[in-house]
C-alpha cells in the first residue's frame, strides 16, 4: 500500500501541477487527442482528471466532458482552469478510478492521463472503464512506464518515485498494461512510446511532490549514482546550474469495447 493516499497527496500539492507540468507531458495529451476520433456528439470521461488539463482540451471536440478526481483541490483547479477557458460543457465529479460513479455504458470515451501509477488497482480501472462505455466506445491511456524486460530499470523508477512521492504505487510496462486492457475484454486498437518535447527537471519536480530534505536529497544522489542502463533510458543530465534533467518513459494506448 501507498504511505500516502492520492487524495492526501494532490489536495496537498493541487496548486503546483500547472503549465509546466503539463508541458512535461505535452506529447502525451497530443497522441490521446490524434487517437481519440471525437465526435461533436460524444460524451467523454477525464479519470483522475486532476487539474484539467486533459479535460480542457477534449471539450471543444465533444458535447460534455467529465472530469472525476479523489482530490476536491485538484477540482477546484480544473473547473477555475475550464472558467477561464471559456469552456461550458465540463462537469467535475468527486470519485475514485476503481469505483467509478456512473452507471454503465453511458459515455463514448474514457480518456487517462499521468494517473494509473498512484491507482490502486489498475485492472479494477480498466473493468470499470468498459462498463462505463457504449459498445464501440473508446479507452485511451498515457502514463510513465518502464520498459520490458528491464527489472533493474524498473526497480530504480518506481523506488524513487516512492521516495518522491509516497502516493504513488507502480509504472507498468508495455506488456503489463496490454494485460490489462485485453483482460478487460477490450480489442486493443494501438501501444506507442511517446518521447515528450521537454524534458523534466529535478528542482521541480521535487517541488511539484511536496519532496524535501532528507528524501530529495536521497532521490538527487540516486539520480546522480543511477547504473548506466538507467542513466541511457531516462536521458539523465547533470545541468551546468547543478540541477538534473530527464525525461520518463511514456506509453499511449488506444482500445475499444467490441460493438
């Protein structure tokens, strides 16, 4: 179990998960929309909407969005962030992934973005998600991942995003989340590796976890000391004004409910 719930974690920390954030994850939010196919009809689901950024950027595609958060903070700053967009068609929901508050087959698209780690259990999610849609409806989903076949890699991310950040639970790999999905009962449409534009930076994103003393200083030296399979995958660099950059492992999948 996480040492720290995620509603505890971002009602903590809602205010820091602003425009830089989601730069860090700009390709990601680019693939979900290119591969959602949305229509001015449909009605889509944000889980673990956070704050909004999904959300408000599907709405001038769609009829509605919904977006559905543990976190009151983070609501307040999704629908602050859909008031000044201009956008009418949002309606956020206080619920958990695994238990969603919505009776079945009432949306077109389920849409997941940077979230699933901090989920307790992805599979109930992923359940839950295919009740949720009409027949033909769609599942689309990024997170940071950890490659196949590299235990050791694997290992050292999800350990320090612990110490970052004690509501976190796991990354998957590829072949975890293709388990997953097919298990559900989806046909699974496409999995991709997505490189982001701009790469994370320590300093804030220590900042952005509510991680300090002696954790950020254990997570620097982990990063400074990570064995070179792990240095190569997540392109960390030591910056010239001693901060570090590096950039995750995305994945992006699509699938459908069979019609």
């Amino acid at each position: 179990m996480p040492s720290r719930t995620s509603q505890e974690q971002f009602d903590r920390q809602a205010a820091e998960y602003n425009a830089q954030w989601n730069a860090w994850s700009g390709g990601s939010l680019e693939w979900l929309i290119e591969h959602a196919h949305c229509r001015p009809s449909h009605k889509w689901l944000d889980v673990a909407t956070g704050a909004g950024f999904t959300a408000v950027a599907f709405a001038p595609l769609v009829a509605e969005v919904t977006g559905l958060d543990v976190s009151a903070a983070m609501l307040r700053e999704a629908r602050e962030r859909a008031r000044a967009a201009g956008l009418a068609n949002l309606v956020f929901q206080t619920g958990a992934a695994e238990s969603l508050p919505f009776p079945a087959e009432g949306f077109d698209g389920v849409v997941c973005r940077l979230a699933a780690h901090h989920f307790l259990s992805v599979p109930k999610f992923v359940a839950e998600a295919y009740r949720v849609l009409r027949p033909g409806g769609r599942l689309l989903a990024a997170d940071s991942a950890e490659p196949d076949d590299a235990p050791e890699v694997d290992a050292w991310h999800n350990h320090v995003e612990v110490l970052r950040d004690g509501s976190h639970v796991r990354n998957y790999t590829p072949a975890e989340w293709r388990g997953f999905v097919t298990g559900a009962g989806f046909v699974l449409d496409e999995v991709d590796q997505v490189r982001e534009s701009v790469p994370i930076t320590m300093r804030a994103w220590l900042k952005k976890g509510g991680c300090r003393g002696e954790a950020a200083a254990e997570v620097r030296r982990l990063f400074l000391e990570a064995p070179s399979e792990v240095a190569r995958t997540f392109s960390i660099t030591a910056m010239p004004d001693g901060d570090i950059s590096f950039q995750w492992v995305r994945i992006a999948l699509s699938a459908h409910k069979p019609a």
